[in-house]
C-alpha cells in the first residue's frame, strides 16, 4: 500500500509517500481500506514535533472508508461496513488499522467525503457547544476563525442551540462563508480590533463565551469580550501557543473562566463517542448541518494540503482523496 511516512521532524518536506506493508489488525483493532481523510491542525503539529509522536510514523488523525479486517474481540463492527473515525493516527495511507473503539459507524446517508470532513473538528464543535460552554437559547458567543472548518461548524451548532453568533475573519470571502453558516456578526479583524468591536455589538456587555481555537494571536482580545463569569474555550493554537497566564487577570476580567480542552477527554467513554457522532450525522443527514469541502488534494500532495491550512489559505475542510 501507499502511506505518507514521517521519519524527522520538520516542514511539508518531510511527508514523504513510500511504500508499505499494512498489518492484520490485532485484538481490539479493526484494518480499514482508507476513502478519505482529514486534514488538520494537529497533523501540522505533529510533523513540525510540537506533539511527542514516536518516529517514524504515518500521521492523519482522521479518515473514513470500509472495514476490511476484524481483530479478535471485536463484535460491533463487521467486514464491509463504512466507518470513520478521529484521534487516531494512521489516516494517510491506503489502508490503515485503528481502534476498533474510535471508529464511528457513518450511516448510508452520509458519505465517505463527508464523514472524513466532519468526524474531527464536528465532533469538537460539538462538545464545546454541549459540554464545555453548554450554548442556551438567547446566548451570545464569539467564535474565531469563524469560516475555517470548526468555525463553521461551531457556527451553525451554536445557532442550532439559539445562540447570536458574532464570528471573526480575514477576508470578504470569508466573512461571506462565515454568514452563510449563520453567523448573525462578522468582525474583520485585519480591519477592526476585536475586543472593542464586541463591546460595540453587545452594548458592552461582552459575550458568555469564546471559542478560540487561534492561540497566541487573539488570546488578549478573547480575554477583553468575556462578560463577567463568561468561559473562554481555548481549544487550538493555529496562531502559536499562548504564554503562560496570570490567574490574576481572569479576576480583573470578571472572574471569567478559561479551559484549554481537548477533544479525546470529552469522546474517552465510546458511548459518549457514539451519542455525539449520531447527533453529528442526524444533523448533516436533515439538512440542518454543512459540512464544507474547501479542497481536495491527492495522497501524494499532504504537503501542499498541510502548507495550505497552515497559510490559511482556503476556507472548509481540506481533505486527501
């Protein structure tokens, strides 16, 4: 089979398709012929060595296609059923064997393109909107980054849950997507400080919560438009990481709370797993969800995909066909 291969830490360089041998599945584990996979932030993390991940390795976190082996003690998936699934490395490569208990059954509505764009920053938007900062009917948030392929996601949950939606972005284009998901606000913050344009939207008040999965770059201004008690979300670091925090500064900004969560704590349990999963598609399946497919590279191009989410350069979700 074909796989990408990292064997040292460093730039789109280092992803180098080779050829290999896939394994049999062992117990616990299913061997799944690979349709389509993800491309995220993590996977950029994990080549550049941010992310301890043992060398050499395949990366891609995310992917789905057909079940083509089954490890022993596994009875809730079968041969030729369709799965997906997320955290779990592997994705690029033709063929590859995951956790039987991090695949997701994607049900016949619903395709390979789209389970590969939605399982992984679907499922975090999820749990940042039922979990983390359960969104409540009247709620104002904020969402960075708002036309990537969380943002969007985090975008439409939030509406679906009654939110007003303020978004920010980059570009026109952007601010287009971004309002097409349901944004009701879009800040453009190469134009506008955030912080300040916030409290113009909301009277000064501030929004109940900020899901920021930029980092370093607009931590300050995530900070500034908490109302008081409100929950900022650090779930990211596309812009870098952010410096160490001074507890103080959540008093002097309202005693506001701030989480860096990760999505594996909030999917440990497989029925947890599932629930979200089968809201996820439930929703895609009746048109209450978008998933949007910013593009489509070729295997043997990971790194021009990775240079291109890193640059941002696109808008949805980059996918490997």
């Amino acid at each position: 089979m074909r796989a990408i291969v990292i064997e040292e830490h460093g730039g789109p360089e280092v992803l180098r398709l080779t050829e290999a041998n896939a394994r049999e599945p062992g117990p616990g584990e299913v061997l799944v012929d690979v349709a389509a996979r993800g491309v995220n932030f993590i996977d950029v993390y994990q080549r550049e060595g941010q992310y301890d991940v043992p060398l050499p390795f395949v990366p891609g976190m995310e992917a789905a296609g057909v079940v083509a082996a089954v490890g022993e003690g596994v009875h809730d998936l079968s041969v030729g059923q369709r799965v997906g699934w997320a955290m779990s490395p592997g994705g690029y490569a033709d063929r590859a064997v995951v956790k039987a208990s991090v695949a997701v059954p994607v049900p016949d509505d619903v395709s390979d393109e789209q389970a590969a764009a939605l399982l992984l920053q679907g499922l975090t938007a999820h749990y940042l909107t039922y979990s983390v900062y359960p969104v409540a009917e009247g709620d104002t948030v904020l969402v960075h980054a708002a036309a990537g392929g969380t943002g969007l996601l985090i975008t439409q949950l939030a509406k679906e849950r009654g939110a007003r939606v303020i978004g920010t972005v980059s570009t026109e284009e952007k601010e287009l997507l971004a309002r097409e998901a349901g944004a009701d606000e879009v800040i453009r913050y190469t134009q506008t400080p955030v912080a300040d344009a916030v409290g113009d939207l909301t009277g000064g008040r501030g929004v109940a919560a900020v899901y920021d999965g930029v980092g370093r770059s607009t931590f300050d201004a995530s900070l500034a438009s908490l109302r008081p008690r409100g929950v900022l979300a650090l779930f990211g670091q596309s812009s870098g990481m952010v410096p160490p925090v001074d507890p103080l500064r959540l008093t002097q900004a309202g005693s506001v709370y701030l989480t860096r969560p990760s999505l594996a704590t909030f999917v440990a349990e497989r029925e947890e797993l599932l629930g979200r999963a089968r809201d996820l598609f439930g929703l895609l399946a009746g048109g209450r969800l978008d998933v949007r497919i910013g593009g489509r590279y070729p295997l043997a191009e990971a790194g021009r995909a990775q240079s291109d989410l890193a640059a941002r350069r696109t808008a949805g979700k980059l996918l490997l066909v």
